[in-house]
C-alpha cells in the first residue's frame, strides 16, 4: 500500500512511501575493476521550477531544446551555485522545514531538472539486449540524490527513488547509443523520504554524488561479500568469498588461489584500526576482475563488551557529517583523505557516519589508514518529538519497506570494508516495529558485526547500550552498574555516540570524561559531537550559518559545532582532544628523575613511537635528549630514569617535557609528528619580590606618581607606566557568552550566559569610595555592582613600587547573595595598538579551566591578532592559562609593558571590547581599533558542553568569594 496525493498533477511517486521503482538490487560497492566505466559527473544543463508538476516530462526526450537552461556542476547542490538563483540553503536541528503532515509535502516543492548529454567512448562495448545489470549490459549508477529523483535514458523512463545518501542503480545496456545519449534527471527537494532524513544538517537538494556508467560484461559478478575472519588464538585468517557467479579468488600475498565459496584458513596479519594490514586480492570471474583489499578481523560481543580479535577497544571517536564551505556534501577524494589524515594525526580512532552511510570512497581511506567505523543507516525522524512521536514512519507498517530498502542498500554497498564494525540503524527516530525489522534483516545477512541505535533505551534491537549527552556522574555510575538500565540487565557494553558538543568554545570536560572511559572497562569510550562545522563560505559574513539565508525556520548557528572550522582548520577543541586521547600515558616525579610511561593502544606495541625529553629552566629549554622507552605491549608500563638535570636550577621553575613522537615516516603523518607529551615539575617558580620603598606623591598636573606610575588623583585609575598609557584599569567579570555558557533551550536551569545578563554582569557599574595615598602604597576602594541589584564586589586596588616596577595587589570580598558564578574575575584595561605577544605560561593555543589538557607550558610568541581564535559566531576566546609572565609589545623602537603575575592568571589580548565581542553576529562585524584590550584574570569559568549536553562540572565553577591577587608592570 502506498499514500498519494489526490491531486493528478502533482507527480504522485514524491509522496510515495515506497523505496521508489525500476532500480536493481543492492550490491557491493568497489571503485573500479577491469570493465569499461565513464565518469558523468561534471557540468550539466539546469532548469528550476518552483513546483513538483510546474513543467512536463518533455525535457526528457531526445532533441528537446534547453538551450536558454542554466548550468550546474554535478556532484553539487543547486542551492550552493547560481548566486541565488536557484534557492536558498535551509538549516534546522529537528524541525522539518515543512508540514508534518506524513507523506505529504507542500505544493511549493523545488524541482531541478537536470540533462547530461555524453557519447561512449570509442572501445565501450557494443550495446547489449535489456537485462539484469550483469549480463553483457551497462548501469547507471547514482551514489547519492537528495531528495527524490526521477530517472529517464534517450526518453525511456527509468524509475524513481528515494534515500538520499544511498546508491542506486538502473540497468540501461539496451539504451545505449555510441553518441547523443541523453540522460535526464528530475529532483525534488521535499519528498516522503524527506520525513526520513530529519537529521541535524543543511537541507540542499540536487545530485551531490557520483554519477557513472558501468560496463556489466556477460560473466561479470552482480554481488559479491568477503568474509574475513581472524581466530587471535590461532593467528589465522579465515576467508570466503561469495560471489553470484563463480570465480575465483586471488591473494598473492598470501599464495592463495581458490575458487569463489570456497573456504581456507591461513597464518595472516590482523587488521585494527591500529594495524590497518590489508591484503591486496583480485575476485576473477568470466567477465571482469575486481581489485579487493582484504582485512581479517573478528567482531564479537564477549563478557559484554565488544572486542575485537579478541581484546576490547575503546572508541575514541568523532561524528561525521559530510561538509565542504563551497560544495556542501559534494566531497571530493581529496577533501575525504583529509578528514581521515587530520583525526589520525589528532589520536581519534573511531568515526560514527552521522546520520547516513558516507561516500564509500571515505570508507575505503578508513580501511587503509585504520578508522573503526559505526556506519549508520540514512534515517532520523526527530522532528515527530513535536507531537509526541504521533504519526513515527518508524512505528509505522506502511513504511518498513522503505526502511528495509536503506538498511538493505547500507550493508549491501558496505559490507566488505573490515573498517565496518558496527551498524547503526540510524539516529533519532523513536521506537518501532520497522527498526525491530531493520535489526533482524541485518542480523540475518550479516551476522559479523554488531547492530547500534541509541533511541531505544531497552536496547531491544540492539548490542550496545548506547546515549546521548549523559553527563559525568550518570556515566560514572553507568560503569559501575549502578543504573539499572540495560548495562546491569544484559551486561551491554556501553558508549557515548554522542558528548562533548563540540560548539563555539569547547567542548569542555573532555579529560574528566576521559577518566571515567579509562577506569571501567565496560565504558568503551565515545564519539564527540562533531567533526566540523557546517559553516557556509559567504561574502558578507565569513562564514554563514542558519537564518543568514533568510529562511523562515532555522536554528542558527548550532550548525556550526565541530572541532574543525569550516575550512578545515582545527579547532582548540581537536588539539585539547588530541592531547585527552593520546595513547601514551606519561607520568612521573620530576624532582625523583623518572617517569612512567604506560602503552594506552589496544593493539600496537610502542615500537614506531620515539621517546625524548627536553630540561627546560624559567620556561625555556636548555638541554635536549632522547629517551630509552622499550617497545612495550598494550596495557604495559616501565618506569624509566630520567638524567641528570643538566643545569642548577635553583631560584628558578624548572620542569621535564617528555615526548613521544613518530620514529619514522607512516602513512597518515612524517617522521618526529607529535603523538603524546607531558610535563614533570621539578622546582616551583620563585615568588615575584617588590618591595615597597617608593612613595605616591602629585606630579603636579593634577595627577600621583608612583614609581613607573602615573595616576589620576581624582579616581586613582592607573594611567601609564613607564610612559606607556594604560587605558581604564578597573575589575571586570565579564565576557561575551560562549555556546555553552548560554546552553541550550531546553536546559534552561543550567544557562550561565542568559543568567549572568539577567544580572547585569554585561552592565557592572564602578563606585568610587576613596583614593588614599598612603606612606608607601596607592589605595583605590571601589565598589562594583550591577543596576537593580543588590548584589556586589567591595573592591580594594593596593599600589606600590619598588621605583622601577609597580605593583597591583586587587582584594575582591562579595556583598549579597550570589546565585551565579562569575563569568571571570580579573582586570582590565586598553594600551596603545600594540603587535606582538610574548609570554611564560600555556601555550600556544587558548585554554580555560576544563580545556586546558594541551596547554603546554612554555615560552611563546604570537601576533596580538594571532591570539584569535575565530569560531563562526563570535565568542569568549583566546585566553592562555597559567601565565607566569606577558610583555605586549608596542611595535619597533617601543618598549614592551611586562606584567607578572602572583599566582599564575589567564590572559588575554584583543583588538576589540568584550562588549563589542559580545554584540558580534559573525567575524565580519569585528572591526580592529586603535586600542588592545587586555585582560589579566585570576579566575575564569569553565566551558563544559551545555550547548547540548551538560554543564561545567562543579570544580570548574567560578563561585563568588572572596579572592585577593596580585601583578606586578614594568618595561623590560
């Protein structure tokens, strides 16, 4: 049974709950073989109705005239080319962007007709006569089509199909001519398939994967299903290769030559993600030859967890939606290698396909370079949660063929990739009869590998238990079995598929998750929420992200919440997860000379990492050396000496760096890059000494000098030092919200950005109270509040001087009932336009209290516009954490203001106000002043990931005490 509009001019097939007709079954996907092939991608003529029956068919047929069309360029969306011409991008979470009203769509439905025209070439078979795709004919094959299309060849009608990220195929042997073949394809944007792809993305319709033309020789094999399995007892492979047609199988390497079906079992290198050892192979039948890449490993649930050849794995892992600036979901290899270089250089091991099988290319470069994969099925329904579920194709009859369809052309096009070790039936989309239907069918095609969905928290359908965004404790008792779900029940083995939202500033909490992963096994890691932002390149903006489109429905930037930038350049969140997930543990006492080092892989021994350490005296290294760390197994530990310190570094902090780096070139990264590193303290940095024996005293244009300082006698405000002018000194507890301080709506009680402006910290008003200029100290007594509250900071700035540095000492004792922590407690004030930054603390990227595993501590230099960090919407950004010392330079031939710190303070440089941070939409809106704001904070709030998932854990929070803290200036 199918549903249909009941008006005859729509076309009817758009509202079809059905998979869609004509196309052949699914089947193996392999990027090339011996048979002829013709790529069809390229720039192909565009025509754009408004409506799904604005035009007829006519297009179709051979000779029809399109000259007056439009070009696109396919693989592409249409709503990324045209300038505008051709539609708008739209963004939502959850909400579909039309009436849920299933399977219905609205009459205002995007049509793009497309026409490809192409001759064979000249040594492409002969044609043959109609057939299945396997018997001397051809196919045309589509590998991706959002949302719906329809398919004609030289004016024969094809068929139709829905399920966007998904391939299909159509036998066309029989229509083919040497030349002026015409190919024609109609896309809607909206169909019946769209309530099925509610996912958290960009919604652009058009042919945005590959499209081709393959030569089925007679003989050749329609399907085919390695299974490679690795008995780690045994260290043999087991292999069979299924083919429709008989054959044979080739593996040189392994000096075997047997027939298709056939099974032999042979001494073999395992693959791992860790391992990647794939073995070349050939499947030879009658009409072709296929290139294999075989990998023998073995996926089992044991003692509930998931091991794989025989040892547990923990996920250290990353969602991935497909994204390009430019093409959107149309990548290219080049772009997908990339993806796949950057999370293995930066430790993640694992990839979960948010929400829909990726371009298999992506899975072949998994295979090679050793990614585990959870490949998830092209279905979410979320937008449903609206009206409780009501009306959920999920739990809907009518609709399981359409979801056995997408599960069927998953597992079928990826099967043999042994990067595959989960299946996901798909994401978001509630409980049903039709996912119980999915999980059978895959269990009873392939019973290798295990079956995932984190929607049903009764794992009925499922191996893993797995969640969303469950904040530490829960995950913590989860390990421990203290939930009573279905962990205690079945002993699952748990993941998070999702934490860590990876929006704006963050994710914070990280290493705190990552403990908790470590110390119960059953905990087999995560996968961060997400890979990269979504961000479209734009003209006026930078970056464009939901409503810059002008759309009626939107969820603005919560599109752009990954650990890469848009172009692709990482993220401070993928450096701090870097460092969290690195898998050498090194610890040690640094005064005692040794570390430990412990091998955190779950199969790779250390053999191809390199061991040095570095002696490094006031944050600067003296001396270097390498390090003799054995070849240790997983799970193994050795405790190794360090040297002697080189140098006496007493009255001085001095510190150990151990690191651990690529001894040789590998596959995804050079010789000497960086895997994991820490530091061992050895002597604590001496306290900064400033004795007070200048006097404040008037110099005689209405101001106090003291020491270095030049004061305003009416407000006691610090208004240059050394001839430096300082710009508006004063406490300041503001900055402009991250993603995560403002949360999430549906988290109201937990939203520090929305409450801190509910106060007023965006408003602080300063009273003064007294300037007291004393014997040998400066006093200045403020009180700091906000308008139409009673709540404040009774504010003591204490100067003094030894006559060549002047120091700062703030006392800070808070009135009223604070209900909020701070959003950062410090000073502020403006110097002239300055260039560079040097300073001794972390570094070199920004850090905050729970994202500051990567800072490194050290001696650094950046550009004041460098310290940047540019997240799509502007933010809170680029403080460096523990900073001993800072010189802002103020270009050449001027001196520097050096500030020191007592304790250590975050700082930050920037060439505009919070405020105007604050008010910030996109990058663009920033413009540089003539002033550089600086901030030397003695505490800041944590960022934690409330975006989405929870807060800042409670040792992150800035409470409202009292605080007392110092900095001293000078000119070096």
């Amino acid at each position: 049974m199918s549903f249909r509009n009941t008006d005859p001019a729509d076309a009817a097939y758009v509202e079809d709950v059905s998979p869609g007709s004509g196309a052949l079954p699914p089947r193996a996907w392999y990027a090339s073989s011996d048979a002829a092939s013709l790529s069809l991608n390229g720039r192909w003529r565009f025509r754009l109705s408004p409506t799904a029956d604005a035009e007829d068919d006519s297009f179709a047929a051979p000779g029809y005239d399109c000259g007056d069309w439009a070009e696109v360029a396919v693989p592409g969306h249409w709503v990324l080319q045209g300038d505008g011409a051709f539609g708008a991008p739209v963004y939502t979470n959850h909400r579909y962007p039309l009436p849920v009203d299933p399977p219905r769509v609205p009459t205002e439905n995007p049509t793009g007709d497309h026409l490809r025209f192409f001759d064979l070439p000249a040594d492409w078979p002969a044609p043959a006569a109609p057939d299945a795709g396997g018997e001397g004919g051809a196919v045309l094959r589509f590998d991706g089509v959002e949302s719906c299309a329809r398919v004609w060849l030289n004016g024969t009608d094809l068929g139709e199909f829905k399920g966007s990220r998904l391939p299909h195929e159509f036998a066309v042997g029989h229509l083919l001519e040497p030349s002026g073949n015409v190919l024609a394809v109609r896309v809607h944007q909206w169909s019946a398939g769209s309530y099925l792809e509610d996912q958290d993305q960009w919604w652009l319709p058009g042919v945005f994967r590959d499209v081709t033309l393959l030569h089925r020789p007679a003989g050749s094999a329609l399907d085919f299903f390695v299974h490679a399995s690795y008995d780690h007892r045994e260290g043999t492979g087991t292999l069979r290769v299924d083919s429709d047609v008989d054959g044979r199988v080739l593996v040189p390497g392994l000096d075997i030559d047997v027939e298709t079906g056939q099974v032999i079992t042979v001494p073999v290198r395992p693959w791992t993600a860790e391992t990647p050892h794939l073995y070349d192979a050939t499947l030879v039948t009658g009409g072709e030859r296929v290139p294999l890449r075989i990998g023998f490993r073995t996926v089992v649930l044991e003692d509930g967890l998931i091991k794989v050849n025989g040892r547990p794995v923990l996920f250290k892992g990353v969602n991935r939606h497909e994204w390009h600036p430019e093409h959107g979901r149309a990548l290219d290899l080049a772009t997908m290698r990339e993806d796949v270089l950057l999370m293995k250089r930066h430790n993640v091991n694992a990839v979960r396909t948010s929400h829909y099988p990726p371009h298999p290319a992506f899975l072949d470069l998994c295979d090679e370079y050793g990614l585990w994969v959870i490949d998830e099925c092209d279905l979410e329904t979320h937008g449903f949660t609206g009206q409780g579920w009501r009306d959920n194709p999920v739990d809907d009859d009518r609709w399981t063929p359409a979801l056995l369809d997408r599960a069927a052309r998953m597992v079928e096009r990826d099967k043999n990739h042994p990067s595959v070790v989960v299946w996901s039936l798909g994401n978001e989309a509630g409980t049903g009869r039709g996912l119980t239907a999915m999980a059978e069918w895959i269990r009873g095609r392939d019973g290798s590998r295990l079956i995932h969905y984190e929607g049903d928290a009764n794992c009925r359908d499922t191996d893993v238990y797995s969640r969303m965004y469950a904040d530490h404790a829960e995950v913590d008792r989860i390990g421990r079995g203290l939930d009573g779900g279905p962990l205690g029940r079945r002993r699952l083995p748990f993941i998070l598929c999702e934490y860590g939202h990876a929006m704006g500033n963050g994710p914070g909490g990280l290493a705190d998750y990552q403990r908790i992963f470590e110390e119960h096994d059953r905990i087999q890691g995560g996968f961060v929420w997400e890979w990269i932002d979504h961000g479209i390149r734009d003209e006026r903006y930078g970056f464009a992200y939901g409503g810059d489109f002008g759309e009626e429905l939107h969820d603005g930037n919560f599109v752009c919440d990954g650990l890469l930038f848009p172009d692709r350049t990482p993220s401070p969140g993928l450096v701090e997860y870097k460092k969290v997930v690195e898998p050498v543990r090194i610890e040690g006492d640094g005064a005692g000379g040794t570390v430990r080092v412990t091998n955190t892989f779950d199969f790779a021994d250390l053999s191809a990492l390199a061991f040095a350490w570095s002696y490094e005296v006031d944050g600067e290294a003296v001396e270097t050396g390498a390090l003799d760390v054995p070849a240790l197994a997983p799970g193994e530990t050795a405790d190794v000496k360090l040297p002697e310190p080189p140098v006496d570094g007493r009255g001085a902090e001095t510190r150990w760096t151990v690191r651990a780096a690529l001894a040789g070139d590998s596959a995804w990264a050079p010789r000497g890059h960086l895997v994991a590193w820490a530091q061992l303290p050895v002597s604590e940095r001496p306290l900064v000494s400033v004795p007070a024996s200048a006097r404040p005293a008037p110099d005689g244009r209405g101001g106090i000098t003291l020491g270095p300082g030049v004061f305003s006698a009416r407000t006691g405000e610090l208004t240059a030092v050394d001839g430096i002018d300082v710009v508006g000194l004063k406490l300041d507890v503001w900055r402009a919200p991250t993603d995560n301080d403002d949360g999430a709506s549906w988290q109201p009680d937990a939203r520090h950005g929305p409450l801190w402006r509910t106060l007023g910290l965006h408003r602080m008003r300063h009273r003064l109270e007294a300037v007291e200029p004393g014997e040998d100290a400066l006093t200045v007594r403020t009180r700091v509040a906000p308008a139409a509250a009673e709540v404040g900071l009774r504010t003591v700035y204490r100067w003094t001087s030894d006559g060549t540095r002047l120091r700062l000492t703030v006392s800070v004792a808070p009135e009223g009932d604070w209900q909020v922590p701070l959003p950062r407690l410090g000073i502020r004030f403006g110097l002239p336009a300055g260039d560079r930054v040097r300073w001794h603390g972390g570094g070199p990227g920004e850090a905050y209290p729970d994202t500051a595993a990567a800072s490194m501590l050290g001696r650094w230099e950046a550009t004041v516009d460098e310290l940047q960090t540019p997240y799509v919407r502007p933010q809170e950004n680029g403080a460096r954490a523990d900073v001993r010392w800072a010189e802002i330079g103020q270009g050449a031939g001027r001196p520097a203001l050096r500030v020191e710190g007592e304790p250590e303070f975050w700082f930050t440089a920037r060439r505009w106000t919070s405020e105007q941070l604050d008010a910030a939409e996109h990058l663009t809106d920033l413009t540089p002043g003539d002033t550089v704001w600086v901030n030397l904070d003695h505490g800041q709030q944590g960022i934690g990931s409330q975006s989405c998932g929870p807060g800042v854990l409670p040792r992150y929070r800035l409470r409202v005490r009292p605080a007392e803290f110092s900095f001293v200036f000078s000119t070096p």
